[in-house]
C-alpha cells in the first residue's frame, strides 16, 4: 500500500551509500524524500519546507542527530524516527528522552522501516478527542493545553515547547485525570504496541514532561508516581471554549 505523495519526509545520514538507496525506496513507496547529509544542511531543508516525518541518524559529522532531535523538540511538532548503528538501550532511552519517537537499528529491513514510518504517522494524526471537543482547551492547575495548536501555555502565559511524544503523554493524562496509568496502557495510549518499545521509556518521558510542567521535577505534585502502579495526573482538568480570535 502507497502513502499519498504529499506525505513528506526528511532523511538526514551522512552514509550516502544508504541514504540514497533508501530514499529510492521509500520514494518508489509513494513518500516524497528530501535528503540532507549532515544536521547543518537538515536546517536549511526545515526553513524551506515543514517535512511530515524526520529520519534522523545520530552518528555524524559536525551536529549529531540527537542534538538536532533537540532542536525539533524545543521548535517545531514533527516525529522523529532515529537511524543508527548502535542498538543499546541505553542509547534508545537517549533518542526517546530527547523527544524521539522511534528507533530503528542499523542495518534494518526497509520494509520494517515503512511500517513503523506508517505506525509514527498515524500517531501523530490521532485527534486528542472527537466531536465538538476537539477544538476545546485543557485547563490544569493554572496551565492550559491547545490540543488543536499543540500549544502548552504556563500559568504566566508563556508557551512552553513541547515535542510530539511529549503531547501525546500529557493528552493521556488529561483524558484520565486522578487516574492510575501503568506503563503498559502509558504505551498502548502513546506508543503504540507496534513501536515495541519498553517501559523505560515512558518513565523518561515522564521525567521530561516533569520538567516542563512541575515546579520541582524532583518533588513532582502534578505527575505521581504510583510505585507499583504507574503514574497518575493529580490534578483536576476542565474543558474551556477556545478563543480562536
């Protein structure tokens, strides 16, 4: 099955002896590819145009990928799918820390690579809510949450920047608040169970969230951990008419 050819997506490995082979599949898959050989020129290709998915190596010359993850994360709302030659877990709980959203090992099977390019996109275009609620706000403990805009508003007013993975977990939360989650549901709601990932990772992205929302991520008040349990939202969460003006 072909994806439509607006679905666009950046490659960035400095190996052309895979980059170019597999951007020729993946476009003979029905992606539209752009490539770039290094983080700087990554940079550029973002200015120009807004890719629908980033398949980033880690290992390169100049700015590594987990760097350019992180500038994803703090600046735009595009997944990212990791490409690299280390498989160790330590290394996959980086890439997913940092605001990734998968992970796939070199070398790896492109067809296993399109399921989870697929599996990342239809994600990341689940609508938090349905009917009228899907254009309401999120108000908790003084912050709000645009699910429309992906926007994450402070007490103060300030938009803090929040990475797609990151969204996805604080939306479980405010669809079950004062509600015990455990990991396994933590990534049936996030991740998915096709992504294969394990519970570390909801915990560190659970600790980037923290650091985001809490006023001390060491003392949490709003996200608890439920030893045993899980995690649970501890706060109360309304539904606010947005002001689109």
């Amino acid at each position: 099955m072909s994806e439509p050819a607006q679905t666009r997506l950046l490659l960035v490995d400095d190996e052309s002896s895979l980059r170019e082979p597999l951007a020729d599949y993946l476009t003979r898959q029905g992606f539209t590819v752009r490539q770039a050989e290094d983080a700087a020129k990554a940079r550029v290709a973002l200015t120009e145009e807004t890719p629908d998915l980033v398949l980033l190596d880690i290992m390169m010359p100049g700015e590594d990928g987990l760097s350019l993850c992180r500038h994803l994360s703090e600046s735009k709302n595009i997944p990212v799918i990791f490409l690299t030659a280390k498989g160790e877990a330590t290394d996959r709980i980086v890439g997913l820390e940092i605001g990734g959203d998968d992970y796939v090992v070199k070398p790896f099977e492109p067809r296993e690579l399109v399921a989870r390019i697929r599996s990342v996109l239809r994600r990341a275009s689940k609508a938090p809510a349905t009917g009228e609620e899907e254009d309401a706000l999120y108000e908790f403990d003084s912050w709000r949450l645009d699910p429309l805009k992906r926007r994450l508003i402070d007490p103060e007013g300030t938009v803090v920047p929040i990475s797609s993975a990151e969204f996805r977990l604080l939306i479980a939360f405010l669809t079950h608040p004062r509600q015990v989650l455990d990991r396994d549901r933590l990534l049936d709601m996030v991740q998915g169970r096709e992504a294969h990932l394990f519970d570390r990772a909801v915990d560190n992205q659970v600790s980037r969230l923290r650091r985001k929302i809490e006023v001390d991520s060491r003392d949490p008040k709003l996200i608890q951990t439920v030893w045993g349990g899980g995690y649970r939202l501890a706060a109360d969460v309304r539904r606010l008419a947005p002001d689109r003006d």
